[in-house]
C-alpha cells in the first residue's frame, strides 16, 4: 500500500504482529518506510510476515517481563525504538452466568498485563529525540468494547477499557516525567480476523443471534458507515497516529468502528 505518511528512520515494533489486525498495521507502517519488528508467540506465521515486509521476528509473549526485555533488545539493536503497537490480544466468550474464573484472568493478563508491560519497556526503552526531532509513539489497541455494551463479552469489554485508562495514565506520567513518548489508543470495531470472525460465531452458539451472519448484520446495522471495518481501517489509524501528522494527539482513544460507539 502506498502511503503518504513518511516514517522512514523509525524503528516500530508490534505484538501480535503475526496475523489479523497486527499483520495488517506491520505492513502499512513497513509500507511507510518504517522498519518494522514482529513480535509475537506465533513464530512461523510472524517471522514469514517479517520476511514479506523485510523486517524482523522476536518472540514474544506479552504477559511475560523477561520476554519483553528480550523484544525489546532486538527492536533497540535495529537502530534504536520509536514505535510500540500493543496490539496483542484475546478474547473469550462467555454470559455472566457462566463465566469461567481462568478465561477471566486469562484475558486481564493478556489484554491489561501485556498492555501495561509493553508501556513500561516502551518507556524505559525509547530515545527521549527521534530522528524527526520527535519522541516515541506508543499505540495501544482498545476495542468498541470499551466504550458500548454488547452481550457475551463482559470480561474483554473490562480489560479493553482497562487499557482504555491505562493510555491515559501513561499519557499523563509521560508528560509530567518529561519522557517526550506520546500514549495513544484505538477502539476498532468489528473486523472479520480470526478473532472477529469467532466472535460472531460465538454470539450464535450462545443464543444470542440465528447466526453468525445474523451476529454480524445487528452490527452493521449499529454502524453509521453501514459495514464493518477492515484491517486497512486499522493500519491506517495506527499509521496516522504513529506520524508527525498526529505529533499534539496524546492520550485520546480514537474510535475507528464507523461510528458504531458514538
Ligand atoms: P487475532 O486473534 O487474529 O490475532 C491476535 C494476535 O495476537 C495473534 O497473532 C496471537 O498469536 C497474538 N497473541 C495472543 N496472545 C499473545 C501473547 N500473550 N503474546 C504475544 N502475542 C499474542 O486478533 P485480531 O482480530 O487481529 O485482534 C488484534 C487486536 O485488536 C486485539 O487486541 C483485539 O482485542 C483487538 N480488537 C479486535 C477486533 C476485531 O473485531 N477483530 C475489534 C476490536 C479490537
């Protein structure tokens, strides 16, 4: 994809990067000029995205503290850190009425832990100056979820406006730190990756709709823009945001659902 957004000179590095939404944001800030990091726990799917876009794998489980420092090593040794995508997630299905203690603590360690962990090492690793004599980027990836109700998705939706808060916390403790990183998020709305696609499985198998296909049409029909989003719709969130073009955003959550959460 061609961009008119330049981010050569910056090096960014993505969790969840193998696939989905994560693939799809590598691949727009490498098509940017950026040189890009995947970093995920799939290592043939994220090491053969790295290979199509010349950039480079790190294993990663975001839940873990010695696993970041490790990614991080690697980002920092390809010419310095400028960009961090927490985009790495999960998602469990459930009703209240069944819910299962571990999917719960599973989630928080995932979407809120491996946020927050990602935030720390963003910080402590970023160069205060970036080569466009601008600080780092840290982009946090929300969801809709935190900001509307739908069934089925209680424990997600909690640990997507944790993240929700934990960006601007960090937004703030940057600035009163003096750390130069801007700390954003976004909250997409529903995109038929892996995890999109069973989601509206789910919502079918639990009752909640006839169908899946069903599921995704009350969606749409929440959707001012009339469709789902896309994994370009993201890409091009995170792009603007990773820019100079966004260099006074700074601890906003930016709905990219087509106005479903307004
Ligand atoms: P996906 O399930 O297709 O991909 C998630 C990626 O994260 C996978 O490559 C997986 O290996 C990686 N991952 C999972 N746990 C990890 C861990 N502990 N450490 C490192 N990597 C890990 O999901 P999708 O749809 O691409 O979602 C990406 C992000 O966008 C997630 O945070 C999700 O919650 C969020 N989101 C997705 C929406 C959708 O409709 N697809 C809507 C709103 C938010």
């Amino acid at each position: 994809m061609p961009s008119s957004i330049d981010l050569s000179g910056r090096t960014a590095l993505v969790t969840g990067g193998a696939q989905g939404l994560g693939e799809g944001m590598a691949r727009a800030l490498a098509a940017a000029g950026a040189s890009v990091v995947i970093a995920d726990l799939r290592d043939d799917q994220g090491a053969a995205v790295a290979a199509a876009i010349g950039g480079h794998f790190v294993h990663l489980d975001v839940t873990n503290e010695l696993s970041w420092q490790a990614a991080i090593a690697v980002a920092v040794e390809t010419g310095g850190l400028d960009i961090v995508v927490n985009n790495a997630g999960i998602e469990i299905s459930s009703l209240i009425l069944d819910l299962e203690p571990d999917d719960v603590r599973r989630m928080l360690e995932v979407n809120v832990l491996g946020t927050a962990l990602g935030i720390k090492h963003a910080f402590r690793a970023m160069r205060p100056e970036g080569p466009a004599g601008q600080g780092g980027v840290v982009i946090n990836v929300a969801s809709v979820a935190a900001t509307i109700a739908f069934p089925a998705i209680a424990g997600y939706s909690a640990t997507k406006s944790a993240v929700d808060r934990l960006t601007r916390v960090a937004a703030m403790e940057s600035g009163k730190l003096g750390l130069g990183v801007r700390v954003n998020c976004i909250y997409p709305g529903l995109v038929p990756t892996e995890m999109g696609a069973g989601l509206a499985n789910d919502m079918a198998e639990l009752g909640l709709y006839p169908s899946p296909t069903d599921a995704v049409a009350a969606v749409v029909e929440l959707t001012p823009s009339g469709r789902l989003g896309t994994i370009e719709d993201m890409a091009d969130a995170v792009v603007f945001l990773a820019s100079d073009h966004a260099k006074f955003v700074n601890g906003v959550g930016l709905p990219v659902d087509g106005g479903m959460g307004m």
